[in-house]
C-alpha cells in the first residue's frame, strides 16, 4: 500500500454546505497536468471535495504515472477499505471502528499543513468490494468530519457506475451514511471507544457488538465441548452485565446454548422464534418492542 505524506486545508464550509458551488467546481480549477497519467481505458479520478480529495481506481499502486505526478498531487490509501469480514457469505460494510480510524486518518492527511494547497488522490484497486467499501468510508468522512449531507456526501460517486459500486447484502452506502449520520445527530459517537468496540468484538470476550445505547449484540458460543461452551457463556454474560443489558432475546435458535448463566445475573431472557430468517412477522415485531419498552436498560441480541 502507499501511504505518502499529505497535507491539505480542508475546504470552507460554504462550498460543503451549497450543492451548487459542488457542482460548479466539478470542471474548473483541475491541474490538467495532474491528470496526464489516466491513459484510454482506465477509470478516471473522481473529484470529491472540490480541488482537495479525489477517488482513483488504479490497477496498480507500482504505477509509474503516479510517482511521475507526484509533484502535482499527493496520493493516500489504506487498508481499511480491504478490513471487511471476507469469511461472511454476505458483503457488509467495514465495522463502525473501522470507520471512526478511517476518519481520523484522513483528517490527519488533509489538514496537515494549511500552506500546501496539492489536491490528495485516495487509491483503490479498481474492484467492486474494494471501491464500495472506499466509498462507504469517504462518504463517512464526509459526514463526520465535514459536515456534509448525505446527498452532498453520495453524489460524487455515482460516477463509478453500477460495475464498481455495489451495494452491501440488501442495503446500500447511502443507507449505511444515513445511519451514520442519525448516529451522529443523537450524539452516539461522541464517546465512541475504538479499543473498547474491537475488544468486545474478540471471540474471547464473547463477539459482543455495540450497536447504540440501547441495544447489544452477540454471537452465540461455538466450543467443541460443554465445558468450553460454559466458559464461553459466563465470560459473555459478565461482559453483557458490565454493558447495562437486562434483556436478551434469542432468536431462531432455541437450543444454541443454556440461558442459566444469563439469567444467574439477573437477566431476563426470552426466545423468539419464527420461520427461517426473513423479516420476523407483526407477531413477532410486537412481542420484540414490548421486551425493549420493558427492559429497564440494554437489549441484547
């Protein structure tokens, strides 16, 4: 991966918060020398924040055209883009921690240096999973650290085509930004705790995720034996404690494992069960919002 310095004000707020100034500077103010390099046949770059960030789907970061345009612009990537769970048979997004890092890295590179004034190029491989997840990330970037909206902050990447952005199983970038962008409004991230979030999501602390406030969710155990299995399910339920839940519901699995070390601690659990794993019916959904009104602190699932 290239990771070059960067060093670049971020733009007024006036031209984040008018689409139109967006719009206007979309074919103006480009170094065309910095642009040289694109030959026939690869993907364009993409501009993103106007004369600061762009996107480029390259083949090769080893391409020579972008160490001889070095002197025009900076070229960044990461591996956050590449951190989706690939073990999964669905395709998500990359995890919130992923995202919060993300943003901070980028914030670092762009606003390094107020007196260089060199646009930054984000690379990726010009892969749909690759160019998805970047985009779900600088969108996020976008948002948060911008102050963007979200159709400020999903316009610019449309230009990728159908063949480079995806959407995630059964949602999209844009619904993934419009949740980050709730989160944001509701003031979940302010105290977002990276260490905390990856640590709970270790298998040996249970494969616990923070969603919000309110709600938990966790992995039921997969041990060999009963004793691991035990193990693993009073280390769950103390990190579950630890975490405010009172409340568990199970759902589809009636017979994953035994609720004695939850409700040991003094937690209520319940089990929901309904054909396969669509959208649960009214039944159902009623009998899962009234458990939550209930609850005096987290639900976890």
């Amino acid at each position: 991966d290239v990771s070059l310095p960067v060093t670049r004000n971020r733009p007024s707020n006036s031209i984040m918060e008018d689409p139109s100034q967006v719009e206007a500077h979309l074919e103006d103010n480009i170094l065309d020398n910095t642009w040289d390099f694109v030959a026939a046949g690869d993907n364009s770059p993409i501009q993103v924040i106007p004369n600061t960030l762009f996107l480029l789907a390259i083949p090769s970061f080893k391409d020579p055209r972008l160490r001889a345009t070095r002197s025009s612009c900076h070229y960044v990537t990461s591996r956050a883009h590449c951190a989706y769970d690939r073990s999964h048979p669905n395709f998500e997004p990359v995890s919130m921690a992923q995202v919060v890092r993300f943003c901070q890295f980028m914030s670092a590179k762009i606003n390094r240096d107020k007196d260089d004034t060199k646009p930054t190029v984000y690379l990726c491989k010009p892969k749909p999973k690759h160019c998805t997840q970047a985009v779900f990330l600088l969108a996020s970037y976008l948002v948060l650290e911008c102050g963007w909206s979200l159709e400020e902050a999903s316009k610019p990447f449309f230009a990728l085509g159908d063949d480079l952005l995806r959407p995630f199983h059964n949602i999209s970038f844009q619904d993934c930004i419009q949740g980050i962008l709730k989160a944001k409004r509701l003031q979940w991230l302010d105290k977002f705790d990276i260490a905390q979030y990856e640590s709970l999501a270790d298998p040996a602390n249970g494969s616990i995720t923070l969603i919000c406030p309110k709600f938990v969710a966790f992995k039921g155990p997969d041990a060999s034996s009963e004793a691991e299995c035990a193990s693993q399910l009073a280390i769950t339920a103390e990190r579950l404690r630890q975490l405010g839940v009172t409340a568990i519901v199970r759902l589809n699995d009636a017979e994953g494992y035994a609720t004695e070390a939850f409700t040991a601690l003094g937690m209520s659990h319940v089990d929901l069960s309904y054909e396969g794993y669509a959208v649960p019916p009214p039944s159902v959904s009623g009998k899962f919002l009234s458990i939550c009104d209930e609850a005096s602190g987290a639900v976890a699932v």
